[in-house]
C-alpha cells in the first residue's frame, strides 16, 4: 500500500508522498519523526480522512489522540503500581471538575509543548487554531471544580495515588449568550462530537438501586437484616480520563459515571405500538448524567439532584469496595486503603451509602461499619452561606432512597444519644447538632451535618473561613470536636494558571532562575533579586502590554467593542451572585460616568471595566446584574463626553479557556465580597500570580493574598467581617448611606430614573429597592471605600515603573498558593499518605 505521509518541508495543505518510515521507529516516541508518523496515522485509521478533506477538527483529534497514546503506557503502569503496592489511595469525591481543555495542559506536563508546536507549524498547520477546535469539559460550573482539577493536577505532579469520582455530564451548566444584554442559556453539548481523552470501561458496570421500599428479614444465623427491594436499576458506566502529572510518570484517572438503562429498549411496548413508552426507560435513565445541576425550583429538579449526588457516590463506593476485595479477605482496612475527601456537601450522601454497602451487602456489625465509615471520609466545607448548606426533605428521600432515610435516623439517633451523655439538660445544642431538623411541621436532612459527623476531619478552605466555621456555620461541632478542624486555603496549578495561560512570562521567569519554580512555586521569590534591573521591569511590563493586545483583539473580535490597551484592565470574572457584588463596580462605573457629565473635562485615568461570569439559571437578581452591566455599557461605551476614557464590556461565557486569556492580561483583580461571605476563592489566586494586583476586602484568601504580596501592594477597602457583624447587629440602614452621601445618592438616582433602561423605571427596581431597603451584602456601607479606593489605584497607575514593581511582588509571593502547598497539607495532616514512585521500564 501506497504510504500516505506528508514530508517534513511540505506546506501545502495537499496530500504528498512521503518515504516509508520503518517498522523499528518508536510507536509512542516523543520524536519528530515518531510523533508526525502517529499524527497522520490517526488522521486516516481513526478520523477516515487525509490531509486533502481533513477539517481543522479532524487534526484535532488526529493529535489528541496521538498525545493520550504517549499518555497510556503511564497510565496503565500507574493504575498497576497502585493495585500491587497496596498503598493509600486518595479518592476525591466531587460533583464537579472544571478541568478545561486537554490538549495543551497534557502536552505541558509531559514536557513536549515546543516540540509539538514545532512538529504540527511545519506541517504548514495553525497550532494555535488546532488547540481552539476542542470544547471546554462541560464538567463543572466555578470554583469548586476548577478547585477540584487543580487538585488532580496537584496529585498527579507530587505523585500521590489518587482517584477522582465525578459524573459525566452530557451537557454542561449551559452556554451563556447575551440577548438585548440579558443572559440566554442554550445547551452546553460539548459531547456531540465524543471526546478523545477518555477511555470507556463498560465490563466495570455496576448497578444503582432507586426508589422502591425496604423489608427486614433474617439471615442464616438468626441477624435482623433489610433488603432494599428497588423500584428501578439503573446502570452506571465508568469512563477514565487520564490525569498526567507534570514531568513525572504519575497518570492517575478521573472515573466519571455514565448513566444508562439496565433494559434500554421493551420489546412488548414497541411490538403494541407504544413507541415512546419502548424507550422510556432509557431516557429516564440518562437523565441522571444528562446535565450539571438541573434546576432545583421544581419537586422533579430537585429529586433528580439527589438521584445524580447518589448515582455517583453509590457507583464509586462500590468500585473502591470492588478494588479492595480483589486483595484483601475483609473490610475491616477498608479505611486503611482508601481516605475519601468529600468536596463540599454534594456526595455527603456516601456517608449513608457506605454504611448500607459494609452492613446490608458485606454483614459487618453497625458498630464495625461506622468505625471504618468514620475514619474513612474527610469533609471540605465550601461555604459559610446557610442557603447554599444543603438540607433535603426526608419525604424524597423517603421516596428516592428509602434505605439511607433508615440509616440517617439511625445514625442521628445514636450519635444524639452520645450528645446527651457528654451534655446533659442541653436540648437547644443537641437540636443544632441534630442531623435532622423540623422545619414548619417538615422533616429536613441536614447534609453538612451528617458530613461533620461521618467524618474524622472537616476542614474550611482559608484561614478566616475556617475561623468563621467555628465561630458560627458549624460552632456547635467545633465545641464538641475541636480536633476535627483544619485549615487548608486554596490552591491554583501554576502549570495551568501561568505556564499555559501566560507562556511569554513563563519564558522570562524561566529565563532569569531555571523551570523548577514549576514544581516550587517558592522559587519564585528569587526574581525580587531583578526588580531594580531596569531591563527585566521593562520587559515584564511589555509583556503584560502584549498580553493585553491580545484579549483586546478578541473583545474588538467577539464583542465589536474597541478597548484602550494603555487603560488599566480592570476585571471581575466569576460566578454572578450578589454577594460577590458585581454591583458594586457598576455603581462605581456610574459614579465615574456621572463626574464626567457634570464636567466633561474631568480628569479620569482610562479605565477597561471587563466583567465575565454566570448567573444560575432561576436567580433573577442575579440575571438583573448582568442586565444593569450591559445596559450601562451601552450608554457609557457610546457617549461622546466620555471619549472613550471609560469602556465596559461583558464577556459571555466565562470558562477555563476564556480565563487562560483574561487572567494574565488583568491589571487589576476585582476580589469585593462582602467580608464573611466568601470562603475562599481561586480566581484571585490566578490574577495575582499572573502579575495583577489586587483591589479587595477582608475576605476569603484576599487576607492571605494580602499578607503575602505585602499590604503596602494590595488596595484593601471596606468593612471588616467583624464589622459587618457589628453594624447588622445594631441594625444597619442602608437609607443613612443614600441620603448623607451625595455622589452615591447621584448613582442611585441614575439608575432609578430609568436611564440605563430606555426611561422605563421599573427595569432595575429590584436592585434599586434591595439596596435601599436591605442591602443585605452591604454595598453603600462599602460604597465610599471602594470609590476612594479605586482613586487610589488610578494614582498608582499613572507610576507605571512602581506599578511594575508591585505587579512583580504580588506574582512572585504566591507560592503558599500553589495547589501543590495545599496538597502536601492534605496529604500529611488529613489523609496519611505518601508518593508512590511510577517506575517505566527501560
């Protein structure tokens, strides 16, 4: 057969001879040669096509699946090592992984980017394009499952054995477009064309059991035992991506659950004529792992939440209790084996679940099972917001999970009892401990509660939220347990979050001190030795500069706004939500835009207001603020008084691959939640890393990232979280703000007038009413702090080499956090667990 390969100088997008390559060449070789070979044989064995028809997706796939190959042989050697060494095995439970495009972060971490780079550019093929043709995982929604990818990223790179569980959503959240500057959500279909990083594993099924009753009966032996007769089977389908770790041989797997019918298809029904009915099992089924987060509004949205929190937790204690037996007679190590880490209170339900498995299906005693239950689970808390601490009626799970509805009483029975022995006569503590809590004559589960108690660790996610923790959300457990707290304060990949995303920085850091900072982040303190060398400040700058040309092109390019890329960038990209206070820099955009009315000659440093983020599908206040930024973009970009010295744009959409570009082009991070609310946060780790500096309150890790960088290279504003305390306690009126303030007043009354809404008045209501009248986040307490404080910014600007100067500091103290600093914490005081060397034959 005639050899179909391109040659190595050829640029035409024609197919060319090229001479054979011989048999003995590497099948996964990192070479040139190897590499362009193993490209071109997938672009015609797997993709059925050559370089005359191929699409730019076809090459896509063509080199994904040529880097999983070089990824396999680690793989599978790491899954062995790990099933004959017998070590710990951290197992990460989440309902989330926001784990951003594949291809470049593999081709990072096993070290071969440039050369890939260099292969595919000449082959006379766009690079750049290639990486942009694969979707965004539609895994996770924000924080927690970029948290989450981090942390696999984190593990895989210290060469720690680990697993991740998740579910395999078919579509994500939702793609976010603006329509008339309101937030529209399509379909995040991001599997409508397969996925190469992942490998099925049918012949590991197992079955979920839902709904239905239970029975008792009696063992062989004489035992009470239940028998959970379902009303449905549903199938769960393990599917493993491979998790590389950066320049070792450590590829661990995230399993992600497929959901499917035990009986696809009912022959009778089809053969009557109820064609829909034929396969209504089937599409039942797949709802479970059809889509992230259903909205909950609904009876029906809220119990396939549930079903989709036990699907996963059930299908992977089952596997690991699978994986267990394979090498050891009994359960009794079980937590020996495994330390399983609970991220947040989405799989708390594993609690309930475990038990069921070691005392339904593997006949330990209770007391057995709930010893290694306990030792077992570690809880990370993500929130101090009491709506967002899940609570579920006991009548769905009654309805959904009748056999974990017995466990929970049971558990909360037991563990009530030993309360009343360690305090007596203390009824108001016990019903704040208590599992289950009345609620208008309504029976609720209290998942953070059974987390706290089904675990011998909970742990908050920065230094004052674990203080906050234990002083409010979970007080009562603090008392009774103090031991059980940790802090463990977020981390970021820097291999994704500034090797990837900021490449021409990574260049000069790399340049000045070696790549090991890659591995120890600490190492970066070193450059502080260039921040007088006119030549380095100079050149950060311009990167930065050219950083920003590059997210302005792409605004000109899918927003058709022109930006000043001399302004200061000022950014807030996240999740919408009014207590991360998206508002609050739009009255300061008002504020701005009303001095330049009053005075078209003002003098105001140009300023680029850049916003990202997506509002949940049914928090309407939430889809008001992304109308009010629109809406104030549309008058304020377009007037002629304001001369282009202010812009606003939003960018819709925000993800993982949108972050890579908008983070190191940031001068300023927006970080001004009000103090308390936020538990930690990641983005402004990202911000901070990539050289922004950052305007914030005491909040979250903005207080660490504070101390780190130097107070003297933070803009801090606004109320403490003691003082917000204080204030609502002595009965906060926001009213005072409005009436004694003038500026703030003249903000107000803009948007009430109905001037960013065609004169309809009624459009921002809401808002105007919220703040006026609750103001529950604060924001006019805030006001006149953040407003002087971003005058402060402006004034810092205008010095741009001290600006520079600052940027470098505040990048180059962010080593504590490094999600690899997080990791080893986790490993040495949570889980108990070591590397495990992969050794690759020669």
């Amino acid at each position: 057969m005639e050899n179909i390969y391109l040659s190595e100088t050829e640029n035409s997008l024609a197919p060319t001879i090229e001479p054979t390559i011989k048999v003995e060449d590497d099948r996964t070789g990192m070479s040139p040669k190897a590499l362009k070979r193993a490209f071109f044989d997938n672009l015609f064995f797997l993709q059925g096509t050559n370089r005359a028809d191929a699409s730019l997706y076809d090459y896509y796939v063509a080199l994904a699946y040529t880097i999983r190959d070089r990824l396999l042989l680690r793989f599978l050697k790491t899954v062995d090592t790990y099933k004959t060494e017998q070590g710990k095995l951290v197992c990460y439970l989440s309902a989330e992984f926001l784990m951003g495009r594949h291809l470049g972060n593999n081709l990072v971490n096993l070290g071969i980017y440039d050369e890939v780079r260099q292969v595919i550019e000449e082959l006379g093929l766009d690079f750049d394009e290639i990486l942009e043709q694969e979707p965004d995982p539609g895994l996770g929604n924000g924080g927690l499952g970029r948290l989450a990818a981090c942390f696999l990223d984190s593990l895989a790179s210290l060469e720690i054995p680990a697993i991740g569980y998740g579910i395999r959503y078919e579509f994500g959240i939702f793609h976010q477009m603006l329509k008339n500057g309101w937030q529209a959500e399509i379909p995040d279909n991001w599997l409508r064309f397969g996925n190469p990083w992942e490998l099925p594993r049918p012949d590991e099924t197992v079955e979920i059991k839902l709904g239905g009753f239970t029975e008792l009966y009696h063992d062989d032996k004489g035992n009470t035992k239940v028998n959970w007769v379902p009303e449905r089977i549903v199938l769960a389908i393990p599917h493993d991506t491979p998790v590389p770790g950066y320049k070792t041989n450590t590829v661990n797997p995230l399993r992600l659950w497929k959901a499917e019918a035990s009986e696809a298809f009912n022959f009778d029904a089809f053969n009557s004529g109820q064609y829909d009915q034929a396969v209504a099992e089937k599409m039942d089924a797949e709802t479970i792992s059809k889509v992230l987060y259903p909205n909950d509004n609904t009876p029906a949205g809220r119990e396939l939440r549930l079903a989709q929190q036990y699907f996963f937790v059930c299908a992977s204690l089952q596997d690991l209790i699978r994986l267990h037996l394979k090498t050891n007679k009994s359960l009794d190590n079980f937590y020996e084996r495994f330390s399983i880490q609970l991220n947040d209170t989405h799989p708390a339900v594993a609690i309930a679940e475990l038990m069921r498995l070691l005392v339904d299906e593997n006949g330990l005693t209770w007391e057995q099972a709930w010893s290694i239950t306990q030792k077992t689970f570690a809880y990370t808390n993500h929130t101090l917001m009491p709506e967002a601490l899940e609570r579920w009626p006991a009548s769905l799970f009654g309805k959904l999970l009748p056999r974990h509805l017995e466990i929970i009483y049971l558990i909360n029975h037991h563990f009530l009892e030993d309360v009343r022995i360690w305090f007596p006569d203390q009824e108001e503590l016990v019903s704040k401990l208590s599992i289950i809590e009345e609620v208008r004559g309504e029976k609720l589960i209290r998942m953070a509660n059974l987390a706290c108690v089904g675990s011998h660790s909970i742990n908050g996610v920065a230094a004052l939220h674990t203080e906050l923790l234990k002083k409010d959300t979970l007080r009562e457990f603090a008392l009774l347990w103090p031991k059980k707290f940790f802090n463990k304060t977020n981390g970021v990949t820097p291999r994704r979050w500034i090797l990837l995303s900021n490449p021409k920085l990574s260049q000069l850091i790399s340049e000045k001190i070696g790549d090991n900072w890659l591995k120890d982040l600490s190492e970066m303190r070193q450059l502080e030795a260039y921040i007088d060398d006119p030549e380095f400040c100079t050149r950060w700058r311009n990167i930065k500069q050219e950083n920003k040309q590059n997210l302005a092109a792409y605004i000109l390019k899918t927003r058709n706004i022109e930006v000043d890329v001399n302004s200061i960038f000022d950014v807030q990209v996240k999740r919408i939500h009014e207590y991360k206070r998206q508002h609050l820099a739009v009255l300061h955009i008002i504020a701005l835009y009303n001095r330049i009315k009053q005075n078209p000659n003002v003098e105001i440093v140009p300023k680029t207001f850049i916003f990202g983020g997506k509002a949940a599908p049914g928090y309407f206040m939430a889809k008001l603020i992304i109308k009010l930024v629109n809406s104030v973009a549309e008058i304020v970009n377009k007037d002629p008084d304001v001369a282009g010295r202010i812009k606003v744009v939003f960018l819709p959409n925000f993800n993982v691959s949108l972050g890579q570009r908008i983070y190191p082009a940031a001068d300023l991070s927006e970080q001004v939640s009000t103090a308390g609310k936020e538990a930690s946060g990641t983005g402004n780790m990202k911000f901070a890393m990539n050289g922004a500096l950052t305007i914030g309150t005491l909040d979250g890790a903005n207080i660490e990232i504070r101390e780190e960088a130097g107070a003297e290279n933070f803009f801090l504003f606004g109320l403490t979280a003691e003082e917000v305390y204080a204030k609502k306690a002595e009965g906060y009126n926001p009213m005072d703000y409005y009436t004694h303030n003038r500026e703030l007043k003249g903000v107000i009354d803009r948007i009430k007038s109905g001037y960013f809404s065609y004169g309809d008045p009624d459009l921002f209501k809401p808002i105007v009413d919220s703040l006026l009248n609750n103001d529950q986040y604060m924001l006019l307490a805030d006001f006149q702090s953040y407003i002087d404080c971003q005058e402060k910014v402006s004034q810092a600007y205008k010095d741009q080499e001290q600006w520079t100067r600052m940027s470098i500091l505040n990048s180059t103290r962010m080593a504590k956090f490094s999600s690899d600093r997080t990791i080893r914490e986790y490993c040495n005081e949570i889980w108990k667990v070591s590397p495990v060397k992969i050794q690759l034959e020669d």
